[in-house]
C-alpha cells in the first residue's frame, strides 16, 4: 500500500505487504525487506532489512521515532526551565 506524496529516486527495491504512509522518500538504491511499515515523512536512506515500523527523518523504529518528536517538541520549554533552574543556583 502506497499513500500520497511518496517520491522514489532512482531503483529501489520494495518487499512484500509493505505500508508506505504520505510523504514517505527514499534514496536512490534502497531495499526494503518484506512487511515493513513506513510512517508519515519518514526518509529512507538506506536498508531495511529487518522487518517492523519505521518513523521519522532517520528510519528509527516507530516507538522510538515517535518518543523523539514528542521531546523535541518540549525542549523550549525545557530549555526555560534549566535556564531559570540555573539563574536561581547561581549556575
């Protein structure tokens, strides 16, 4: 299954029942083994050879994918958080 907006450079080489959200995009030269799952926006630059669900700019496992932009997404708030931790210590 392929959704919208996937774009394919070049020979790539896809396996059996794999799911391709949007925006999917792979480099020119990849494989992709059988029953992998591609989430939304994920880039694939190099090999899949193991099996499972991948996310995000760096083909990462999926729980782990998304784990990373739910803590991307508070590190400004983060960030404020050490800087007044810091100013109040004396840091």
């Amino acid at each position: 299954v392929i959704a919208a907006q996937c774009g394919f450079a070049g020979s790539v080489t896809l396996g059996s029942y794999c799911v391709l959200a949007g925006r999917v995009v792979f480099r020119d030269h990849v494989t992709v083994t059988d029953r992998v799952v591609l989430g939304g926006g994920t880039q694939v630059a190099s090999d899949i050879l193991v099996p499972g669900e991948y996310f995000g700019p760096h083909q990462l496992p999926i729980r782990t994918g998304i784990r990373q932009r739910l803590i991307a997404a508070r590190l400004p708030e983060l960030w404020e958080r050490v800087r007044k931790l810091e100013a109040k210590n004396d840091l």
